[in-house]
C-alpha cells in the first residue's frame, strides 16, 4: 500500500483541509494529554511552510449530533496555538457564513480550527452534502487522523471523494509501521495478545497466526483460551462461547507451527478491587472462587524466553488487571522487556489505548519503535482489512518515485507522540 503524500501535493497559496485526530481527554477545560495534538505537528508544520491556507478539522467525544459545550474544540485550539507558536483561532461551528468567511480569510501559511464535526449529525452518517459543504472549504484534502481511518465519515471519506486525497505524515507513518509489519516482519516476528476479550481480538488472532513465529496470549482474554485447554478459570473473566473459536486459534497455530505461550502461572484475587488478598498459582489450579488478574513470574519468563531472539514484536492489549497496582506486574515487566528490546534494536510496535497507557505510564514511549495513536484502527488495519479513511487516499503511481528520493531511501519525518525514534523508518 502506498499513498501519495501532503509531500506530493501542490498546496502553496491552496486551502487545505486537513482531518486530524484531535480527540483528547479534557479536564476542566484544559487537555490532560496533547500526545494526539503534536502527533499531527510535523504535517501542520509542513503545509504552513509551504504557504498553504489550512483548514483543521476533527471530533471530539461523542456529541452524537448535539452542541455539547463541553466537548467544543476552544481547549484544543489553545494548545495548538502554543505548540505552533502561532495563533490558530476555532470557529463557533464547523459550517455556517461566519465560518465560510473566516476560511476565505485565511492567507497564505494561516491555519484555523473548524468547530466539533461531531455537532453536527451528518458528520458520522457520512451525508454528502454535509461532505460537500466541507469540500467547498478547500482545494487539497490531507489526512493525519489515523485513529479514525476505520470510520466511513464525512470528514474522513466523503470530503476525500470529492477533493484531490493525500496522506499526512502521521497516516504516512502509521501505515508504513503496520504493513511492515504484515507484510515484511523481520523474524522471528512474536505478536502478544492481552486485553480483555477474545470476541473483539478474534479477527486480529486469526491474521496474525499466519503471519507469526511466536503468539503469546495474555490478559483477561487468555482465560477463554485456558478454558479451551480444559482448565477451569474459577470466577475469572472469560468467554464461555468463545471456547470453540479460541481452541480453533489454537489449531490454526499449530498447524502453522507458531509457538504459542498461554499462562502457566497466574495472580488470582479473591475480587477484581484494590486491597483484596492475593497470590500465585500454578494455571490447573485455579480456586472456583477466585478471579485470574495477572501473569505470574514463571510466566513471564517464558515470555521473556520466547522474545529474546524477536526481531519484530507486535503489542496489544495489558496482561492484567493493570488499574490495579497490584495486579500491574505483568503488564509492566512486559513494557519494560519490550523497551529493552527495542534498544537493542528489534522493531517494537504497540497497538490499543491501553496498552499504550501503561506504556506511558511508565514514561518508556520514546524507547519504542511506533506507538500507534489509533487503538481500534491499528488492530483493524492489522486484521488485514482495508481502512475506508485509508482506500480513499491517491494511490502513488506504480512507476513514479515519491518527491525528493525514492520510498526506501526517504527518511521519515519525525513525530512526537511518542511515536518512537523511527531509527529504522
Ligand atoms: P487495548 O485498549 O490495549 O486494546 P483492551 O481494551 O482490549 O486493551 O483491554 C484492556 C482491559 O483488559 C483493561 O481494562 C484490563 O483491566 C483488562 N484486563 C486485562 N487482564 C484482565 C483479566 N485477567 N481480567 C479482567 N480484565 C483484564
Ligand atoms: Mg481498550
């Protein structure tokens, strides 16, 4: 897959709108976390310098078509203009005169922020007029909001219908990380599964046990898979009609002679709360009464074991019950192996929202290769589906290189959110 760029585009004196994935946590009017904000820097940055007339659009929260004071765009704005150094003013909606005559203002390197696209219905429905009223905003339409390629919206395919479609560097980047990753692992490749839920990991599992060396399966959705080895879980979360589909993940897996790491240990907990009692047993042995909240230390070594030679390690999902300190072993002993890992040179990549939070947590972003900023898309990009967000943006020409040198030479642009040092890139 290769997508022409904003490098690709002529955007000097042009107005161009730019998608981006604005959607952060707000506090009392203030950002908690601006990671999504400078992710989209480099490519703000970029079309500014070029005297482009940029036109920012993005959700935030889930107004469902409402005006939602809480959730107006005002706290973003503010942020950007600090880390821009220049002030980007928002609308006081997305459509509307005042906000046509403010874009017809812009000049030459000035950008602004459209008001909450989610205010407005027609945004998640994808209507095309609604699509159309944004398309008259611009000449050039750029996409950097990766965490939301895998929605069909206005702002995401309809407005890319209409205009000439670019990548940002952001979306650039995700892409390149993730299909290398499908498509051109070093190995041994080992992905490890965690999180709560076989039902919404299913599809991710069953591409990836074609594609791995190693699949370690961890978290609250390894229970299913215990279960499909006959353990009994106790009180444990888990599937009860996911038994079949997992000992299904488990044949496809041996059948292509993966080696798969199910927990032989585990923490189990008399209640899923801070404070309860508990401790370490062997997996057969699970209590009937008892929830599985964690890895234990003879499982993490064999996990340790089996990445030791990696050279690719995809990540998603925690391995516990990681909001509880106590039950945030596993997940922080893997996060600190994977950093080491990674400096040591093996491409690290890590999908999911809360993954990527314990990764922060512990302030060990920077060491990774990538940290996706998209939790859903990355792990709908890697069930080998086509993101609608992505398919919609200017395919590069099979036999034209990319501006200023070829794909394999080009370096790549540097991102902030911690999205790694792209030494490899
Ligand atoms: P991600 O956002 O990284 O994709 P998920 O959303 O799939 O991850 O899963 C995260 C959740 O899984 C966390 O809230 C965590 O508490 C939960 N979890 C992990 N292990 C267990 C477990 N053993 N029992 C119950 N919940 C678990
Ligand atoms: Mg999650």
């Amino acid at each position: 897959m290769d997508k022409l760029t904003v490098r690709d585009a002529d955007v000097t004196g042009k107005r161009v709108f730019v998608r981006v994935d604005f959607n952060v946590p707000l506090e009392d009017g203030k950002v908690t976390d601006d990671s999504r904000i400078r992710a989209s820097l480099p490519t703000i940055r970029y079309l500014l310098s070029q005297g482009a007339r940029v036109v920012l659009a993005s959700h935030l929260g889930r107004p469902d078509g409402k005006v939602q004071d809480g959730l107006r765009l005002r706290p973003v704005a503010e942020r950007l203009t600090m880390l821009l150094g220049r002030n980007v003013p928002v609308t006081g909606d997305a459509l509307g005169a005042g906000t046509v005559d403010a874009v017809n203002r812009l000049r030459n390197g000035e950008a602004l922020l459209l008001e909450n696209l989610r205010f407005h219905a027609e945004e998640e429905t994808d209507d095309p007029e609604f699509a159309q009223q944004l398309a008259d905003y611009a000449e050039v339409y750029v996409n950097d909001a990766f965490g939301t390629a895998h929605r069909a919206h206005a702002s995401t395919v309809g407005v890319a219908k209409i205009l000439p479609a670019y990548a940002g560097f952001l979306m650039e980047r995700e892409i390149a990380m993730l299909s290398r990753l499908l498509e051109d692992p070093a190995r041994p490749f080992a992905a490890i599964v965690g999180g709560a839920k076989v039902s919404g990991k299913l599809k991710v599992l069953d591409n990836l046990v074609s594609k791995v060396d190693v699949l370690v399966l961890g978290g609250g959705m390894a229970n299913t898979f215990l279960l499909a080895q006959g353990k009994s879980v106790g009180k444990s979360l888990a599937e009860h009609d996911m038994v079949d589909e997992a000992r299904r993940v488990l044949t496809a897996a041996e059948k292509a002679k993966v080696q798969v790491i199910l927990p032989v240990d585990v923490v189990v907990a008399k209640e899923v709360t801070r404070g309860t009692e508990y401790k370490t047993i062997p997996a057969e042995k699970i209590p009937a009464s008892w929830h599985i909240v964690d890895l234990g230390v003879e499982t993490l070594g064999l996990i340790q074991d089996a990445l030791a030679e990696a050279k690719t390690v995809f990540w998603n999902g925690p391995l516990g019950v990681f909001e509880i300190p106590s039950f945030a072993h596993g997940t922080k002993a893997i996060a600190r192996y994977l950093a080491a890992r990674a400096d040591d040179g093996a491409t690290v990549v890590v999908g999911g929202g809360d993954s990527v939070a314990a990764i922060q947590q512990q302030g060990l972003a920077e060491r990774f290769t990538h940290i996706s900023t998209g939790g859903g898309a990355s792990l709908e990009f890697l069930e080998g589906r086509e993101l609608p967000g992505v398919a919609v943006l200017r395919d590069r020409p099979a036999e034209s290189p990319a501006k200023g040198g070829s794909k394999r030479r080009r370096k790549a642009q540097p991102t902030t959110a911690g999205t790694g040092r792209g030494r490899r890139a």
